[in-house]
C-alpha cells in the first residue's frame, strides 16, 4: 500500500502546481512519512511499524478521495476505488508477521508464585516505573515494589528488565544488559526466569 500511495503521488507531482496548498501539504506528509524510513530501513535495519505511522491514515485518506473526485472519467474512477478497496482487502487479510506486546501479566504471576513479592524497578525509568506500580493485577497480586535505598534490607528481591531489542531490529537475543549484576556490592543472582520480552532477576543477599 506504501508503494501504491508513493506510485500515485508521483504520477501527479506534473499537476502539483495545481494542487491547493491543503493537498499539497497532504502530499508532503505521505512522501517523507514513507520515503525516509524506506531509505533507512534498506541501508541499515528495518524500522518502518503500522504503529509508528497511523497518524499518516487520515492524510492519505483526504489524498485519495481528492484524487477519487478529480477523475472525469466515471469508468476510470471505479476502477481506481475498486483496485484501492481491492488491495486494502489483500494488505489486511494476507499473512504477516505480528509483534505481541511484552507479556506483563506472565511476569506479575512468575513474581506472585514465588516466595518473595518484593520487585524492584529503577524509577529513573520513569514510563517503565509507573506502568508497572499502577498495574491493577500487581497491586491485586500483593506487589511490592522498592527502591535502590530498600535492598539493603531485603533477602531476597526481584528486578525486571525489558528485554525486546527484537523491536528494533527484529532480533531475538537476550540484552545483556538485562543479565549483568548492578547490585552485586549487597547481592548475588539467585535465579534468573525469561517470559516474553522480559527477564526477571531475583537476587539473593550475601550473607
């Protein structure tokens, strides 16, 4: 659909100075939306997602019932709303892979299961922090959740590390960073569990 999208803004860049300054700014927004993450998805990794253009979805909607309505030609114009419904049906139904989210409800369980409920997340991770305290299951679950300051006084204590470079570069391997011991003046690593797209750590104190 992208190469469609870009196909006809070419084949009308002849007429774009008889376009309006709205179609005009419609068609700057669809060019570099797909044109600058193309280009870099071919020379270094692939970053074009739906999520991350589903704002351009209005755009090319106005785009094209602009165009729909500026074709004379009733015969010429179904063709082209059919051949645009036609591919929109394909584009969705055909097989494509699909990135689940992190499975968070998995790590909360993992966490509520074991012998030790107290997690810690580094609040300098600010988005990350508060998306998990304000979790309804953690909270039904009994979590809680410390800071750096606590872990002294605690035996035991988890972390949990965000562990998806796969959506970056569609790579499966674990980030190391999520494996190293920051807390290894106080504590040592007892256990270390995996779901998806996260790695817990339960540290053990050293006695």
């Amino acid at each position: 659909m992208g190469g469609l999208i870009l196909f006809f803004i070419f084949i009308n860049l002849k007429n774009v100075k008889k376009f309006n300054s709205n179609i005009l700014f419609c068609i700057i927004c669809i060019f570099i939306t797909y044109v600058f993450p193309i280009i870099y998805s071919l020379l270094k990794n692939p970053v074009l997602r739906p999520r991350y253009i589903i704002f351009i979805v209005p755009i090319i909607i106005i785009y094209f019932t602009y165009l729909t309505f500026r074709i004379e030609k009733r015969i010429l114009r179904n063709i082209f709303i059919s051949s645009i419904v036609l591919l929109s049906v394909i584009n969705n139904f055909q097989f494509k892979p699909i990135i689940p989210k992190p499975d968070t409800k998995a790590a909360i369980k993992l966490i509520a299961n074991s012998s030790n409920s107290f997690v810690l997340i580094k609040s300098s991770d600010n988005l990350f922090y508060n998306y998990f305290v304000n979790l309804s299951l953690a909270k039904e679950k009994n979590i809680i959740f410390i800071n750096k300051n606590q872990i002294l006084d605690k035996n035991f204590f988890w972390s949990i590390c965000l562990n998806n470079p796969r959506f970056v570069t569609n790579d499966r391997t674990d980030d190391p960073r999520c494996l190293l011991n920051s807390y290894y003046t106080s504590h040592k690593i007892f256990e270390i569990k995996k779901v998806s797209d996260y790695i817990l750590v339960l540290y053990q104190k050293y006695y």
